[in-house]
C-alpha cells in the first residue's frame, strides 16, 4: 500500500505542477477528459497487468485492439446492428487471446516472442483489411459507450470503475486471483502445490485479449471512426502504465490498482505536454525514458529485496 | 556435420512453390532482387543472432535504424560529405547499442523491456530532429554508391556478403566469438575464468546498434532520403530470420549460417508473394506464420 501512496503523491504533485504551469488544467472539461484517456488506458492495460503478474507479457494488445476495432467498425456499418459488431470486436480479441496461450502453453514459445510476432501478423493483416480505408460515422447510440456521458461523468469512466472493481476482486479474493500471482512468484512451486499453470495461463491471455477487445470497442465509440494505425500508439503506454503502477515485470508482485494510477500518471504526462504546447513527437521519447525508469526501479527493488533475504 | 536446420527446408519448398506458380520469380534479376532486398536484413540479422544467443533480444534496432538513416540523410544535406555523414550515423546506432547493453548488463533490466524502451526513445528523436517529414537533397555521392556494383554484384548485395564472412569468422576463430557463445548459458564459467564477462556482453550489444547504424547506408541509399519511419518494425524481420534459422532463446545455441538461411526464407517468402501480387501488408502477416511454422517444425523435431 506504500508503495501506491508514493504514486499517488506523484499524482498529485504533477497535477499541482499543471495547475501552476496552465490556466486549462484545473478546469472540469479537461480533468474529465484526464480521465475518460486513462481509463481507455486502463482498460488495455489491465489485461496486460494479468500476463505481467505471471511473469509474462502481452506485448500484442495494441494490435489487438486496432484489428478489433476495424472488425467491429466493419460489422456494425455493414449490418447495421451494434451487438452484432461489439460481438465481432469481443470475439476477435478473445480469438488472438487464445491464439496467443496456445503459442506459450502448447509450443512453449517465450511470452514476449509470441505475442511480439502475434502483434506484426494483427498489423499486416489490420493494413491489409482495412486497405487504406477510413469507416467512420456510427450510430449516436453506440457513440455513447465512448463520448456519452452519465450525470456528468463520461462513461468510459464507469467501465473502467466496473472492470477496476470485478477485476479486484478477482485478483484478490478469488483462488483464480491468488493462482496467478502464485504461478508469477515461483511457477514451479505453483505447479507442485496443484495450480494448473497451463489452463491458467491460457485464461489470462484470453483475458487480456477479450480487455484489447473490450478497449477496442470504447475507443471505436469515443473516436467514431476507425483507421489501419488505430492501435498502434497504444502498447507502449499500456506497458509503461503497467510498470508506473508497480506490477512487477519479473512476476508474482503489483495490483490492477497500482495499473490504474500508473495509467493516471501516463495520462497526466501527456495531457501535461500537450497543454504546455510540446511537439507530439516527443510522446514515444518521453514514453521510452518512462517504461526504462519504471523497470529500473523495479529492478533495484527486486535486488534490494534480495539483499534482505 | 551439424543436421541441416528446418529453415532450409522451408526455404527449398518456398522457392519450388513460388518458380512454379510465380511468373518471373526464377529469373537472374529476381534472384539478384531478392539479395539486393535481403541485404539491410542480414545487417541486422547478424548481430540479432549474437545478441538472442546470450540470451537477449534487441527490439531497438528498427528504429535506431530509421534515426541512423535520418542523421545520415541530415548530414548529407548539410554537406558534409559521406564518411563523416555515415560515421556520425555508425556512432549514433553505436551510442544506442552501448545503452542498450549498459541497460541490460549494467543495470540488470530485461532486455525486451530495455530495448522497448529505447525503441521509443529513438523514433522519438528521429520524429522531433525530423518534425515527422523525410530528409531529402542529399546530393549524388550515396546514390552513386549504391548504385555501384564492386566485381559486378550490386553493392548492397557485396556489403552485405562481406558483413556475413567477417561476423563468422569472428564467431568460430576469434576470442570474442568464443566468449559470445560462452556468454548464453555458461556465463559462469566465464567469471570463473577471470574474463570480463560484462563488457563482453555489452559489446553485443555494441555492436548490434553499430551494425543498424552502417545498415543505414544502404537504406539511405536505396530510398536516397531519410525518412524517420522507413525502418520501423525491421527489427522483427530480424528476430523472424533468426528464430527461423534455428537460433535458440534458451539454450544459447545459434548458427550465422541458419540465420542466413533465415534472412534469404523472409527475402523470398516477400519476393515471392509480391510476385503473386499479394499486398505488402500480407506479407508482414505472412512472416508472423512463417515464425510459427519454423517453431512447431522446432518443437517437433525436438520430440
């Protein structure tokens, strides 16, 4: 729980930073957009958080939820039916996910290899399908998911609070929850002591590409239209707010919360540097600089933690 | 005599699927086509075999690439003429190479991490030095170049070839070569052995940002401007070719000789369905498959 205070005192001391440095920070229009991005951010990342407390990675989300997307947009201008498309962009996120613990649990590729080259394969095949396309221009019903909002607070917001809430209890109450952190702390104890690591694994990658699909399909709805390069920006983000909310890449250790505020501090930064007028370009460099720090504080507690043993 | 690695299977069932159904695929020019797209590939590849055989992996160079080839670009246009414009690329890549390896080495992170991380850092600069555009103007001294053929092989193709035979040679006669081997999964022995193990290991490293910075010129010369993105995602292509020529993550195990088996499978697997007229962005999907078919071959052959 320390280590969530020291995160969220970062919070706080880069939103009175902003609120010093910018007279549009501290107004309602701009904290709320804040927080519809970070819990879009939150969305695709907590997913991620579940393969990164096994020990693993997912680092295909982003793709993911650009080929959902475009799927989803195609079914729903083409049929016409909303649960038609949402089913399409859920299903297919779910589909990578099982495509992506079959690669792990079946042929025993390493997490970060076969999610790597799942990512490369959804690009290709998102360019390919949407052929240079735009599909835009969806129903105002659907729209609300995305940009609609509820005695004032946008709704992604409370997607993001349900799926903060399920998403606890399940890591913290539930033998399923205790199993995966069990299975990232020391996967051959698990193992001996009656986890069924396989079955297990395969249920957080499928997880963390039904989360890509789920994301996909608020992203769609906020942006209303969908493009080949939709998911492209996002993986790098989603890892960093990861690592910033203090799961640990090396498994076993780090909460869905933490991968909250660590999506809250993303947010900030680039919220921050956009209203300070900094060049976009500067986002990956900045996001870079931030997952490299994050993994070495990781690291340096991780040994640190050692030492005391 | 090692068995021959699963790739070259592939690699013979490619070229006999595409001679049949594609027209103009086995023909002199296409097959000098092939080498000619091959050849930044291998640049790349070569060191990638290194750096996965102690273990590592660096996903940095696709865009330490792109930012090689945009500084070059840069210099050129600025006149300051060839080698001083291709060592300040070399030195560029060389600086992310060293940070990699002091990442990883030094500070003990996991190298997909680190070098993810500083795959962002360097499109990012290559997209502020650039403000997203391409470099062009360079002048004719790099064109010209490329377009060269030394002893009647296009340049690229001779570069590339010379970059294969001095990689293994340093692999199998030389101290470095026999330490790198030693480094993925008998690291140990090695300290025990009083060698300096760490700066082995971050020279990897080193060397493989290097080798994505000289792998700019022939980008750069082949596009004859810089573009900040041209390379994004090659670094895949590489860890493909090298996974495909039977390089192991785990055992650190690996050959040059499959991993150029690996670089030529990817060469004519694009080759060949551009040659069918199937869309470039299949073909990245289609490399994707061809991964998870070298692994399933892997893992079947293992059994």
């Amino acid at each position: 729980m320390k280590a969530i205070a020291y995160r969220l005192v970062a919070v706080a001391l880069i939103c009175a930073g902003l609120s010093l440095s910018t007279d549009v920070f501290l107004t309602s229009a701009n904290l709320l957009n804040v927080l519809r991005q970070a819990s879009l951010t939150f969305l695709i990342a907590s997913g991620l958080t579940l393969t990164i407390l096994t020990g693993g990675l997912d680092l295909s989300v982003g793709a993911n939820v650009g080929l959902s997307a475009c799927l989803a947009a195609t079914v729903m201008t083409s049929t016409g039916s909303i649960a038609l498309g949402v089913g399409a962009g859920l299903g297919f996120g779910v589909l990578v996910g099982v495509l992506n613990g079959l690669m792990i649990t079946l042929l025993k590729v390493p997490p970060f290899i076969a999610t790597y080259g799942m990512l490369w394969t959804l690009n290709g095949v998102t360019y390919w399908f949407m052929g240079g396309e735009t599909i835009h221009g969806f129903s105002a019903g659907f729209r609300q998911l995305g940009s609609g909002y509820g005695l004032g607070v946008p709704v992604p917001i409370y997607v993001m609070a349900a799926f903060l809430v399920a998403g606890g209890i399940f890591t913290r109450y539930t033998t399923f929850g205790h199993e995966v952190y069990a299975i990232g702390a020391n996967r051959e104890a698990a193992r001996l002591s009656g986890v069924p690591v396989r079955a297990r694994l395969n249920l957080v990658y499928i997880l963390s590409g039904a989360m890509a699909g789920l994301a996909a399909i608020v992203y769609l709805a906020r942006l209303n239209s969908a493009e080949a390069d939709i998911g492209e920006a996002l993986t790098l983000p989603a890892i960093a707010a990861v690592l910033v909310g203090g799961t640990s890449l090396f498994g076993g250790a780090g909460s869905l919360s933490g991968t909250l505020v660590g999506a809250l501090i993303l947010t900030l930064v680039v919220n921050g540097m956009n209203l300070l007028a900094v060049d976009a370009n500067w986002q990956p460099l900045v996001t870079g600089v931030i997952v490299i720090l994050a993994v070495w504080i990781d690291v340096m507690t991780r040994q640190r933690a050692e030492a005391r043993v | 005599m090692r068995s021959v690695p699963g790739a070259a299977y592939l690699l013979a069932i490619l070229v006999v699927v595409f001679a049949i159904f594609g027209s103009g695929f086995a023909t002199m020019a296409n097959v000098l086509n092939i080498g000619v797209q091959s050849s930044v590939l291998l640049l790349l590849a070569l060191p990638m075999t290194l750096i996965i055989m102690t273990e590592g992996l660096d996903l940095s160079m696709g865009a330490v690439l792109s930012l090689a080839g945009v500084v070059l670009a840069w210099m050129l246009m600025h006149e300051h003429g060839l080698p001083i414009a291709l060592a300040a690329a070399a030195g560029v890549g060389l600086a992310f190479g060293v940070a990699n390896g002091g990442l990883v080495v030094g500070l003990g992170l996991p190298p997909f991490v680190a070098t993810l991380g500083t795959l962002g850092i360097a499109q990012g600069l290559a997209l502020v030095i650039t403000g997203g555009q391409s470099v062009t103007g360079i002048g004719d001294a790099l064109p010209a170049l490329y377009e060269s053929r030394p002893a009647g092989i296009p340049f690229s193709m001779a570069i590339a070839v010379a970059a294969f035979f001095v990689f293994r040679f340093t692999l199998s006669q030389t101290r470095f070569g026999s330490y790198v081997s030693a480094l993925g999964g008998n690291r140990e022995a090695l300290v025990l052995a009083g060698v300096r193990a760490n700066a082995y290991h971050v020279s990897v490293y080193a060397l493989g940002g290097a080798m994505a910075g000289l792998a700019a010129l022939l980008l750069t010369g082949r596009m004859s401007a810089g573009h900040p993105t041209a390379a994004i995602g090659m670094e895949f292509d590489a860890v493909a070719a090298v996974i495909v020529g039977g390089t192991s993550f785990e055992r650190g195990k690996g050959s040059l000789g499959g991993t150029l088996i690996g670089v030529l499978t990817i060469g004519v697997l694009k080759n060949g369905l551009n040659v069918l007229a199937i869309p470039s962005s299949l073909q990245v999907a289609s490399i994707g498959v061809l991964v998870i078919v070298a692994l399933v071959i892997d893992s079947g052959l293992k059994k």
